[in-house]
C-alpha cells in the first residue's frame, strides 16, 4: 500500500469517526473533522502533509515510486541475465 492511499483511508476514517462521534456522543467532536477537512485543504494547497513525511521516514513507498519501479521492471520481475538462462531469480 502506497503513502497516498495509507493518507486518505486514515483522513476518511478520522472523517467517518468524527461524524459517529457526533451522533453518538456530542456536538464536539464535529472539530475532529474540521481539523482533518483542515489539514486536506492545506495539503492540497501546499503539497506538504505531515503524516505523508512520517509514512515517508518509515519507509512507505510512493505512487511514484511504486510506478518507476513497475517502469523499469525492477517489481517482481527476474534480472535479464536469469531470463537468458532460463532460471527464475
């Protein structure tokens, strides 16, 4: 699972919780998804997210970097020399 799929489940689970909360619970937990709505926008416009940089740190590849790695090849596939010698890498 890529960075930006991991963002969006948790910012709609965040989203979803929120709105349960609500119902269930009291009025004030509408700022949680005003707060995460918050960050969204300001990701959008900044292209900075601060759960995106932790993801990163921890090693969670990209959609960039899962679709170069699938473009060179380099996902799953065997080397070219254990393709010539009919092995299995």
């Amino acid at each position: 699972m890529t960075r930006e799929r991991i963002v969006r489940i948790v910012a709609g689970t965040f989203v979803l919780t929120s709105v349960i909360l609500t119902f269930a619970v009291s009025r004030w937990w509408l700022l949680l998804g005003l707060f995460v709505g918050t960050n969204l926008l300001q990701s959008g416009l900044t292209r900075w997210c601060l759960m995106d940089r932790i993801l990163c740190k921890a090693g969670v590849k990209s959609d960039a970097d899962v679709a170069l790695e699938k473009a060179r090849g380099e996902r799953g596939a065997p080397p070219e020399w254990a393709k010539a010698r009919g092995k299995a890498a």
